[in-house]
C-alpha cells in the first residue's frame, strides 16, 4: 500500500480504538447502528462490493467495478402508500451518494415522524487496498432521531483472492459519539461461489462484551443467483435469496427474530453493471457469432485517434480469446477481404482460431483476392466463403534482390565489402551482380520453411494430399470462385452478407453477430478480489537505432521502470527489428538482462529478429518464435562508398586540411539537395586490416554473448552463426529460440514463469504507450532516401510500427551511406515479410 492508504489505514483505526475508550454517550447521541440503520446490506461491507455497502464504509467505493443505483424498501407495517424505510444509493468507482429514509412514530405526539439520512464519499486506492472519507449529515425530525452530522473513515483489504479485512471508523462533528466497525470475510475457492463472513460494531456508549455482531455466509450455486443466510448477535436471522438479470437485479431479504416469527421483509433492485447471469450462462448460450472484419492494415501498434483502419494484434487476440470464454459465442465470421498482414501476424491469428476450435466453436471466413497468407489463415476454417467475382493465386514462394553494382559503377562509385562471415549477405546489393552461394542456400531455406509451413497446415485442416498442394501450386496457381470450388480449395460462393446463410445451414439456426466493441461492451467485470498482477509488453519494432526505430535510449528505461514496478510480475518483450546500430541493440539487451535478473522476460519474435534484433533478445528468460520468424544473423557487416569518379561527373570537387594521418577518412562531396555525403577515398590497406580486426573482435563478442545468454557452446553459436539467417522453426531445432509461439504463448508463459495460476486474470500493459495522432503527413517526401535526420522524426513521429517493412530498402541504403564504415548488425531487406505493413498481399 502507498502512503495515503496507510494513512487513512491508522486513521480508522484510532477512531475505532477511540469508540472503546471514550466517555459513555447518552443513548441520543449514538451514531445510529449499523444493524439497524443499514439493515438493507445483505453481507458485510468488505464481503461483496456493492453501493449500499459503500453507504457503511466509504471504502467499497474503489472496489466497484463500474456504476449502478441500488433501491431497497422494508414491507414493516406498511401500506402501498407509506413504505416505513427505504434507501437509495448511488456508486461508482472512486464515488458514491447514499440516502435512507425512516419512518417513526413521534415519541411525545404519537404521530407520524421521518427522517432521511445522507451521506456523501469518496474513496481511492485500487482493487487490493482502498480508503474511503465520507460526510454524513440527516434531514426532517432530525433531533427527534438523534442524529448529528459524521464524518465516516474506511478501510479495505483483500489478502490475494482468499480473504479480506474491512475497517470502518465514525464520529460525530456535534457530540462525543464514536463508532468503530470490522468485517473481515473469507472466499475459500478464491470465487464468488462461496463467501463467509463476520462483523462486529462498537460504540463509545456501549460496553464491549454487548457489542452488536453477525456472522453469515453468501453462495452463488448458479451464475446470477445469490443465497444468503446470516446469524445476529440478538438470535435473529435473514435469508436472503437474490437474482441477477445482468444489468438487472432484484433480492428479498426475509428478517426472523428470535421467537421464529417473520419480523420483516426487505426488498431490492440494482441497476447497473453487468454482472454473471443464468441468461448469458444459459439461456443465451451459443445465439451469437463473432463478426470480425480485418479491412486495412494489422499491425502491433496504432494511434489512439484517427486511425480505424489499422487492426493491432494484440486487439484481435483479445477478442478471439473473449470469444473463446463467452458461452454466448458459438463461432467467429472473419472477413479477410482487404487485409493487409505479415505472415507472422497471420500465423497467430490462425493458431488461436484452431484453439477456439479445440473448445467446440466455429470458424467461417469469407475471401476476396488471396494469396498464399490469406489462404494459410482461411484454411483453418469450417466453411470458406468466396465471393464469385473473387481470384485466388497461390503461386508458391519467391525471393531476390536488385543489385546495385554496375549502376554505382557507372555513376562513378566505388564499392569495397568487408564481408568475413559465410551468410552475411546484406551489403552484397551494393557489391555483386547476382547472390553468393551461401546467399541462395539460406534464401531457399527460408521460403521452403515457408511453403512447408502452409502445406502442411492445408493437408491437417483442409485434407488434402501433399501430391495435391503442389499440384495446386505447380499446374494451377490462379483460381477463379468456380475452379476454387471444384477444387475444394474453398467450400461456398457468396458475398460477406451471404456469410450468415452459410452459417445458419452450418449451425441449423440463425445467429446474432456481435462486433469486438460489442463484445467488450456487453463482458462482464471481474468478480474476483484483489488487483490483478500485470504482465508487461514491452515492443521493440523497427531498426536498432538510439533515436528512432525501437528508440534505444527510451527503451532501456521502458526496462528498468518495469523491473521495479512491483505490480508488474513478468515481462514480454515483443521484437520484430531486422537489426541495426551495436551500441543501440546491447543498451536494449543489457537492459533487458538486468529486468529478466528480478523478474521473468518472455521474448516473443515476430516477423523478423535478425542480427541486431536477435542481440536484443538472447537475454530473455525463453525466447519464442514463429515457424516463419526470420532469425539469427548472428554477423556483423561493413563496407565502404567511396567518390570514384561521380564528383567529376556532377562538377563537384571537395578540398580540406587535417591534424592527424586518417583524419580525412570520411570526408569527400556532399551532394546537393540529397544531403549526403560521399567520401573522397577508398581505406588504404592498413586502415582494411584496421577494419577487419574490429569486424572480427565485435563478432568474437557477439558469440560471447549469445553463448552466455543462450547457455550455449562458443563453438556451436559459431556453426550456427556466420551471419545465416533461419526460419524460427529451425531456431527451435538449433537452439536460437526455446518454443514456437506467439504472443498468446508468451503471456501464458510469463503467467507460469511468475508463479501465476494459469485460470488468474492478468492485465496486459503495452509499453511505449501508443502515440495520440498521425502527424506523418506533415512531413516533407525526399525523392531519394537520403538526408533525412532523426529530428525530423522525433517531432513528427511516424507509424507505430516504424513501417520499416514497407521502406526497408530506403532505410537500409540510408545506413549504409551514414555508416561510413561503422560495422551493421542487419539482415538483408529482401528478407524481410512482404506483406508487412502496408505492402502487397
């Protein structure tokens, strides 16, 4: 607990020691007892959170979960027109309002008298620890009532899911009344299905051993229906019998005295927020579909205003998982008509729609234009939908590159690689005219793990033979609706609208559809006591770069906030960098390592985590990746530009003066309008050897280190080093990677590494915070990639996701020509997901 609920924590407590050892009150200036005063409350305060309990301890205000009115009534002696008490109270979090009425007979005329109490508090705190202050003041026959304005103090508990303690402390601003109430209550399956509890009352005026209390026990056998039974100090009982609607309530509450007679009946409606019910449980089971349309661009990142047509990961997980747990959702319609997605993206959306499978749900997707990742999510269906205009080209996997040399040449560039590793491949663009061996051998190792991975995921859901995948691919390739019909490539022809006749013929009854904001809408709070512990996900998107990209400098404090943030109890780190700047990549990677040292670290690679991006995990308590994850590049890159020719050929000349043998390396022609600059030689061959020592030291640290953070053998980090790149699933078969999984796996991972019960609610927090708006169209567009600075995009930041997959090549000459010479820890453009961002399908 912080300060402030210690505070008022001892506040309440002195003032209910107090109520014990102040002088004897008169029986007029009693606080009026809670007993009888509140008899509405069908628990004790701490044992259920509800508005009317607020009315007693000021406290249960923050453990609501959202607003709602109560109104209770008592049926004692009264007529239609004359309710002899009744109450009306208003909560929600932080805040409440409560008021009670009661009716008495004038104790010197016998006639009609009333008064109505009020009470007004605030409370702060969270789900675990709450204090409360409420103002209490009465209006009417007041004096006749012996009421006097109190000011009320509270306190709140929860001890884990288990037990809680509840603290009350009254006085009055007008007389020496005191009154002090403890509750403490106990949940022994960690649920609302049972809930036992006491609480006992002290007063200034009041002996102790004559203290009021009860003792009782609420269950909840089925979802909505709520049974109470509690036992009074004066051998009285209630029972109580209540029943949730949803939003909904109603409760009778019948009071027993002592001799067995029925004493009265108190009555109450609650509207407000949702709680569990037998209709959603029930009645409501398996009437609706999700109805999930992934129209524009899915992406881990979006601004939080303005752009509706990016769908982030993470959100659509979220609502396949609530679809998964609302008995209501019998299936999932998805409507991958124009969406734009990575084949790691889509690889995780398909593994949780065969988990919502495995629970007896279904899935109908319905397809336009497709292509091999399309095709690799739809294929998990029930039912494919094709729309009859639609085209389907599934030609397999293609992977090249442009290179660059003889137009640097002809521009009058010189060129030197400094390549020292088999596979690191990336400045040959700039160095060769058509790829290396070792270059083509990894390449077709990565897009044969791609069609691997589709084929076999077509054979296990859509049946068919590995010798009729390829013959779809090899002899077919583009298929209209009608031939992809035939072909059992798809199982219906229609439009999106058609999709609910599919599923009404699938189901064998019509469905609502409920859209995720619906979902989430219409979900029901948790029930369960205390704060939920956080799981971190932290992204590290885009080039390793101090200032822009996984932004190094901010990140490595994104670690340190969250290691010691003791609510948070593991991390996921999210990477999807193809590498970049040493410096930036181990700011992050010692970071994260000092982070998984006191709590875990559960690494999640997305598309790509090559070179830089594979530095900045290897720390990670496990490392997970997708079959499709580009991996490893455990290498190190340089080369040199130099002016050979092309300042002549412009009308450009460059001259200097210097103080030390290598002070000109670097310096050459800048360029007018691309802002760059070139160097006016190449390195002579002692500056070479220079540069090679360095290129070899820091590869002898890279091993180093992924041996220490992978608890691996020198040795065999080199064998699968070098610079190659691999598929996340060989990662998995080398060691580079621990599991194959996404994000799901991930938090599921970081629940069990933090000793969290797999069934426990967990909040997820996304660090950086998502940006406000997209201000990228303010910037200026450069014709070449060149000149631009990292200014510029710090105060217009660009896409959540740095859309380095859509400008990658840009980016990736941008470094080359800024580099001069600076060893890069990046993998080659060409590798990375053409469908990331906003390219192509």
């Amino acid at each position: 607990m912080n300060r402030s609920l210690w505070l008022g924590l001892l506040v309440t407590v002195l003032i209910i020691c107090g109520a014990g050892y102040q002088n004897p009150a008169s029986a007029d200036d009693l606080i009026p007892s809670y007993y009888s005063h509140l008899d509405f409350n069908l628990t004790s305060p701490g044992a259920r959170a509800t508005s009317v309990g607020a009315f007693a301890n000021p406290a249960v205000y923050r453990m609501l979960p959202d607003g709602e009115i109560q109104f209770y009534w008592s049926d004692e002696a009264a007529t239609l027109r004359s309710i002899p008490k009744w109450g009306l109270f208003l909560g929600a979090p932080h805040l409440g309002f409560g008021t009670i009425h009661t009716r008495f007979t004038h104790p010197l005329t016998g006639g009609p008298a009333s008064v109505t109490d009020y009470r007004l508090a605030l409370a702060l705190g969270n789900k675990s620890s709450s204090v409360g202050l409420g103002f209490g003041w009465s209006g009417g026959d007041e004096d006749l009532a012996g009421r006097s304005r109190i000011i009320q103090t509270g306190a709140i508990r929860r001890f884990g899911r288990y037990a809680s303690l509840g603290l009350v402390g009254a006085f009055s601003t007008q007389t020496d009344a005191r009154s002090g109430l403890v509750d403490v209550a106990v949940r022994p399956l960690g649920d609302l299905h049972v809930t036992v509890f006491a609480d006992a009352e002290f007063q200034n005026g009041i002996r102790f051993e004559d203290s009021p209390w009860s003792v009782g026990a609420m269950v909840e056998p089925l979802p909505g229906l709520q049974i109470t039974g509690r036992y009074f100090e004066d051998e009285s009982y209630a029972i109580s019998v209540g029943f949730s609607f949803g939003r909904l309530s109603a409760s009778a509450s019948p009071r027993i005295d002592k001799n067995g007679d029925l004493d009265r009946t108190l009555y109450g409606i609650r509207i407000g927020y949702r709680e569990p019910n037998i209709y959603n449980a029930y009645l409501a089971k398996d009437r609706s579909y999700l109805h999930l349309q992934l129209t524009g661009s899915v992406k881990h990142r979006k601004y939080r205003f303005f752009d509706e047509e990016t769908h982030t990961l993470s959100s659509i997980l979220a609502a396949l998982d609530a679809a998964r747990e609302d008995p209501r959702v019998k299936g999932v319609a998805l409507n991958l008509s124009g969406a734009m997605i990575s084949k790691g993206k889509a690889w995780e959306i398909r593994d949780k729609l065969k988990e919502l499978k495995k629970e007896g749900k279904r899935v109908v997707v319905y397809v336009d234009e497709v292509g091999m990742t399309h095709y690799h999510i739809a294929s998990v269906a029930d039912k494919i939908v094709m729309d009859p205009l639609g085209t389907m080209i599934l030609p397999g996997y293609v992977m090249g590159r442009t290179f660059l040399v003889n137009l640097l040449e002809k521009l009058g560039l010189g060129v030197d690689e400094w390549r020292f590793f088999k596979y690191k491949s990336a400045f040959e663009v700039l160095s060769r005219d058509k790829m290396s061996e070792p270059e083509r051998e990894q390449r077709l190792a990565l897009i044969e793990g791609y069609y691997d991975e589709i084929k076999k995921s077509a054979m296990a859901e859509r049946g068919v033979s590995a010798q009729e995948f390829d013959r779809w691919i090899n002899e077919e390739g583009i298929f209209l609706a009608d031939k992809a019909l035939s072909e059992g490539l798809v199982d219906e022809i229609g439009r999106w609208e058609d999709v609910k006749d599919v599923v009404e013929e699938l189901e064998g009854s019509k469905k609502r559809y409920i859209s995720p904001s619906k979902l989430e809408r219409f979900a029901i709070p948790s029930t369960l006591w205390g704060e939920n512990s956080q799981i971190a996900l932290v992204y590290g998107l885009g080039v390793c770069a101090m200032d822009e990209g996984i932004r190094a400098r901010s990140l490595g404090k994104i670690f340190d906030r969250v290691k010691k943030d003791r609510r948070v109890k593991a991390v996921v780190f999210r990477v999807d960098s193809p590498g970049g700047d040493a410096l930036a990549s181990d700011i992050v990677a010692e970071a994260l390592r000092k982070c998984a040292e006191k709590k875990p670290v559960i690494v999640s690679q997305g598309d790509v985590a090559g070179s830089g991006g594979y530095w900045i995990s290897m720390y990670g308590t496990e490392i997970l990746a997708l079959p499709t994850t580009i991996t490893g590049s455990i290498g190190v890159i340089g080369g040199w530009v130099w002016n050979d020719g092309i300042g002549e050929k412009l009308g450009l000349t460059s001259d200097h003066v210097k103080v030390g043998k290598h002070a000109d390396l670097g310096f050459g022609i800048v360029v007018p309008l691309l802002g760059v600059g070139i160097p006016d030689r190449n390195l002579t061959e002692e500056e070479r050897d220079k540069a090679k020592r360095l290129l070899l030291d820091l590869y002898d640290d890279f091993l180093d280190k992924v041996a220490k953070g992978r608890k691996m053998d020198r040795e065999q980090v080199h064998e699968i080093g070098q610079g190659r790149v691999w598929t996340g699933a060989a990662g998995k078969a080398n060691g580079l990677v621990d599991r194959i999984g996404g994000l799901d796996l991930a938090v599921r991972l970081a629940k069990e590494a933090a000793g969290i019960k797999p069934d426990d609610i967990v909040d997820v927090v996304e660090y950086p915070k998502a940006p406000l708006i997209n201000l990228s169209f303010l910037k200026p567009r450069r014709l070449l990639p060149f000149g631009g600075s990292s200014s510029e995009k710090e105060l217009l930041p660009g896409n959540p996701d740095e859309d380095y997959a859509d400008n990658y090549e840009w980016l990736y000459l941008q470094a080359l020509a800024r580099s001069k010479g600076r060893p890069l820890y990046m993998v080659p453009p060409e590798l990375l997901p053409r469908e990331a961002g906003l390219m192509r399908k």
